[in-house]
C-alpha cells in the first residue's frame, strides 16, 4: 500500500463527512440527499451512519463494515484525477466511489442516475 492509499486508510469518515455536507449543500442539494447517496453504496442507515461518525471510524473501518452496493462497478469516470474504475487498492477506490457519488449530487445530477440501477 503506498503513502496515498495508506493516508486515506487512517482518514476517519467523520473528519471527511462535514465537508461532503458543506460541498452538497453550498449547491442547494439536502443532507437527507447526501445521506441517501451515503446509503445506496454502504447499505448504513441514518442511526448506523451517526454511530460511526460518533466513533471516529476510519475509512477502512468505515468501508470493513459497509456492505457496498452491487451496482459500484457502475460508478465511472474521474475524480481527484483518477479513473475510479482504475484504482486497484480496493478501500481507495471505494472511498473515490463515495467522493464521485458527493461530486454528481454536488454538480446537480438528478438521483435516479447517481443511484445506478
């Protein structure tokens, strides 16, 4: 695992999800949109997604814990300037999932097509 993937590893969902929020938001898109998004690609509820911002969970806790969403490998395209679809660590490309989901609720795409499927 080199120093980027590792990083993103010891990154904890809860120093991450404001700026999620702060970034659908400042769009005129809803929390509850954004927790919608969160949902479709982890399978977490509102209850499970508050407890693990409560404990500070890493991503690799985070995504450990998640049962992802079989429709991922749908999820194309760049983001950070990576092609999702061509991340090989895995916990990498599924926090590049989550962040490519925030950025389309973000840029207005309508949720039928960020919820793939």
């Amino acid at each position: 695992m080199d120093n980027a993937n590792q990083r993103i590893a010891k990154m904890t969902f809860a120093s991450v999800y404001p700026l999620y929020l702060a970034k659908v938001e400042r769009k005129g898109r809803t929390k509850e949109e954004l927790h919608q998004v969160i949902t479709w690609l982890t399978g977490f509820d509102n209850k499970k997604l508050q407890e693990l911002i409560k404990e500070n969970v890493t991503f690799a806790a985070f995504f450990q814990q998640a049962s992802l969403n079989p429709n991922v490998n749908l999820i194309t395209g760049v983001i950070c300037g990576y092609r999702v679809e061509d991340i090989e660590d895995p916990l990498t490309q599924q926090v590049r999932y989550l962040d490519k989901l925030v950025d389309e609720l973000a840029k207005g795409r309508k949720m039928e097509k960020i919820l793939r499927g």
